[in-house]
C-alpha cells in the first residue's frame, strides 16, 4: 500500500525538512563573479569527478531515462529550463543529462547551503542559494544575468518547494518567467515523472526510478507588454508540462492527501 502524506494547504510549501547547520551565508562572496583560478578548479573537479560520478548515481541507482533531449539542439546562449520538484537529488538532473555543451546554474533554497554535505556539492556544482535582503536580491539578479550573457543555462524549480514523490503539477511561482522576459532568453520545460521498478531494478532499489521528458523551448510573446508577457509564459509553460504528464502519467509512490483524509485513513489502518 501507498505511503500517505499529508498535503498542506498551500501547494506551495516545503514539505521535505532536514537538519541545517547553523550557518550565516556571505552571499556577496556566493554571488561574486569567481576569478580565473576558481573557475578552472571548479571547471575540472565538475567534469573529471562530480559528474561523473553523480551520472552514475542518477543512472544506475535513480535509473533516470531521458527522453525528448533533441528540443536541446542547435540552443544558442543562455537558457531557464525549469521543472516540477519531486525528489531530493532531481537538482542534478539538468547539470548531468541535459548540458553537455553548456554549464548550468542550478538556484536553490537557502537552507541546502546549511545541510552537511549537501552544502559543499552546491558549492561545488555553482548552485546559487535565492537571495533575503534587498541588497542581496539585487546581487542575485545581476548573477543570473551574468550567466545567462556567458550563454549558461539556469535551472529554477518554479513550484518553488519540494514535494518527493509527487506525481502531479503545482501551481507555479512567476519567478521562472520574469527571468526570461526580463532577460530574452528561452523557457525550457522538463518534466520528471516515476516508473514502478522490475525485474533487475528492484535488485537495485525498490523505489521508483525516474523519466526526464524535455519540452520545446518556449519564448515571451513580444506584442504584449512585459506583465502580460510572464503570465502568457507561464501559463504556456503549465500546459505544456501538463500534456507531457498527460501522455507519460506518473506512477504514484506516496499518496498525498488532505489533513481531514490522512486523519480517517490512518484511524482506519489502526482497526
């Protein structure tokens, strides 16, 4: 039987808690262009051992299949790709499968710069923590213009918190979009859906294994003004992951449910 969770109200709170060191973060220092030895060392330690061995991981332990990577062909400059967060390491999807060519930044919640362990593969993978004072939201945004003129592609998660195992869509955040009008790049939506295991992959591991379904790249609607241009986006970008998850549905590993429903079917489980 499914494994039950109860769903908060709002669709779009976090979930997934884990224990955070008690750290303060220079985010002047985290957004900071790094200079040309700092680069490189990064450049090297990504592509000689953290790929490779988190494509490994993903591949062999995730069993991640990817489909649709040929709408990443011929993409010139920077790029947003976004989508649905479901699992705990579905940050590295985009870095490992999806850019070859291109370095990706991947934006993530403060709080994964404060777990152990985690926080060092974020250093090392040039994640970027999203901002809390004004002052810091405006380094934030100059660092995503930075990479997206360097021709990067930059990873957000819009439904803006995790929910493992979620075999739905939630209502989106308009972050994502206001990037990409802002700064005339392209929308890239992938979608990340669940398989039940069988036959050797259940020898690896019992939980689900994880599809990656890339989309067409999806550009602003100039003829309308800059307001209506991240809604249209975003409302492109919700269907258009909607008919993927249409055509290719998720199997359902945890069931989420309302507070009063997980109350009922907990008391009946008891009996």
């Amino acid at each position: 039987r499914h494994k039950l969770v109860c769903m908060p109200e709002d669709l779009n709170e976090d979930i997934y808690h884990t224990r955070v060191l008690d750290i303060k973060l220079n985010y002047k220092k985290i957004y900071k262009k790094p200079n040309a030895f700092t680069r490189a060392f990064k450049y090297i330690a990504q592509k000689c051992i953290a790929l490779p061995l988190l494509y490994l991981y993903d591949k062999i332990y995730l069993g991640v299949k990817v489909k649709g990577k040929k709408n990443l062909k011929g993409l010139k400059g920077g790029a947003i790709t976004i989508s649905n967060h479901v699992h705990y390491v579905d940050w590295s999807v985009c870095p490992v499968f999806l850019s070859k060519q291109k370095s990706v930044v991947v934006v993530t919640l403060k709080d994964n710069f404060k777990i152990p362990t985690v926080r060092h593969l974020c250093k090392l993978y040039g994640c970027l923590p999203l901002a809390e004072t004004p002052s810091d939201w405006v380094l934030f945004y100059k660092c995503i213009k930075r990479s997206l003129d360097e021709g990067k592609i930059v990873h957000l998660f819009p439904e803006a918190s995790l929910w493992p195992y979620y075999n739905k869509l939630r209502p989106f955040k308009r972050g994502s979009f206001y990037f990409a009008v802002k700064y005339n790049v392209p929308i890239i939506p992938y979608l990340i859906t669940f398989r039940k295991p069988k036959g050797i992959e259940k020898l690896v591991r019992r939980a689900p294994r994880l599809n990656i379904i890339v989309g067409e790249p999806l550009y602003a609607n100039a003829s309308l003004d800059s307001k209506q241009q991240i809604e249209d986006l975003s409302q492109r970008a919700e269907q258009a992951m909607q008919q993927m998850l249409d055509e290719n549905p998720s199997y359902e590993y945890y069931r989420y449910v309302s507070e009063e429903e997980f109350n009922r079917i907990r008391e009946e489980r008891k009996k």
